[in-house]
C-alpha cells in the first residue's frame, strides 16, 4: 500500500479538478473516476485523473475502447478545460458514448496542472511520454489528442472508415447555426487494416473564453457520438447481411 502522502501546496489545483468533478457530474459505475500512472516529480507524488464513461442502457459486453487525452502544457490549460466541459456533456447526454466505452485523460501533465509555467514540458521528461504513451495503449480503437498548437483550428491524423463517416455526417451542412465549432481544417489518412485510428484537434492556445471552450467540447461530443452509434449500425448491417 502506498502511504507517502501528497504535499498539500502541491495537489490544490488536482483538488479543484477533482471537486469540480464531484460538484458537476453523477458518480455512478457509468462514469466514474480514479487518480492513476503515479509520477514523481523532485519528490513529490503526482497522478493523472482518468474518467471512464459507458453508456447506463447498454448491457456488459464487447465494446470498442476511445480514448480522449488533453496535453496541456506548462502554458496552456485549454485542452484540459475542454475535456472537462465533454465530461460534463456526457453527464447531461449519458448514451451519447453508444457502442463505445469512453476513457478520458484531460491532464496529462499532472505536474504542470499544478507548478505552470515551472513545470517542464511535455516531451522534456520522458516519465510523462511514458505516461502518455501507457494511456494510448489502453485505447484499444481510437485515440483523440486535443493540443495547442500555433493559431490553427485543426484536425489531423489517421483515421478509420467509421470515423470518416462520422465526420462527414457532421460537417455536412443541414441550415442550421451548428452549436459546434467546425475545424477550420481537416487533414487526415485512412489507417490500414484494422490498426486503430489516432487524430489530433489542434486549438489556439488564445481560446480561453467559456463559449469557445464549450463549442470545441460540443464538437468532439458530436463527432464521438455520431463515430459511437455508427458502429451499431454497421454491426446491425453485418449481421443481416450474415
């Protein structure tokens, strides 16, 4: 059992994330939550926050695994306020995850949640690429990075044969004024085979305002939600096909 305890100056803004959780999301064993990847940083003990969500109305079974990881940086808390706001969503929209089982790391640099700007980055330490790196692996079939990154509003990588689907589906213009923001670029390649996907959503580290935050979370909810009941879909087309 590990008994070394976190220095209280060092835990105050993981404490906040974790009563803002409490205060705005149902704790259920649809959406739950767990401090895990213990790191230590000039001996103090850090953890990253992973919230696990799943449909209430589904029953037990084989489910694709997303994962949704925000890297916040030493200067920028904007993708972990993102995904804040998406767990907050799925509160509101609980079968939103349909076939999927959602895994969501909105920290995942622990230690510059809470020093800032002292806090080395990202890919200056390689405990926390390891960290990264083990998150990633437990998404078995997808994985969505949202970063800061220069002024461009941007989704780029690999993508699978649903998740081009779902994207399509959303982007599609239907006459009304979207509630999400659509990225002003789309840049991605099929994956091969049956690999898992892996796309990144690029925001400019100046959307700190509430509505662009939540418009960006709006978009991501959309895009997982329609990927996520496309896959019923194309299991219910197989089946009668079969």
């Amino acid at each position: 059992m590990e008994l070394r305890r976190l220095d209280p100056s060092l835990r105050r803004n993981l404490k906040d994330l974790l009563d803002g959780y409490l205060e705005h999301c149902q704790v259920s064993r649809h959406l739950m939550a767990r401090i895990d990847f213990p790191i230590y940083y000039h001996g103090f003990k850090f953890g990253a926050p992973i919230f696990t969500h799943s449909d209430p109305l589904r029953e037990s079974g084989t489910r694709k695994v997303i994962g949704l990881l925000g890297v916040n940086t030493p200067g920028s808390q904007v993708p972990a306020d993102i995904l804040l706001q998406l767990i907050e969503i799925l509160v509101q929209q609980p079968n939103l995850a349909g076939a999927s089982i959602l895994r969501v790391l909105p920290v995942a640099n622990p230690v510059a949640l809470e020093l800032g700007e002292h806090a080395p980055a990202l890919s200056d330490w390689p405990i926390l690429e390891h960290l990264v790196s083990k998150f990633q692996a437990q998404s078995a079939d997808g994985l969505l990075e949202v970063v800061v990154a220069g002024e461009e509003y941007a989704l780029e990588g690999s993508a699978s044969v649903a998740l081009f689907q779902a994207l399509e589906k959303i982007t599609s213009p239907d006459g009304k004024k979207p509630l999400a923001l659509q990225p002003d670029a789309i840049r991605l390649t099929p994956v091969s085979g049956g690999a898992p996907w892996h796309v990144k959503l690029s925001v400019p580290a100046t959307w700190i305002e509430a509505a662009e935050v939540h418009s960006v979370a709006r978009f991501i909810a959309r895009l997982i939600g329609v990927f996520s009941w496309g896959l019923d879909s194309s299991s219910s087309a197989r089946t009668q096909h079969a």
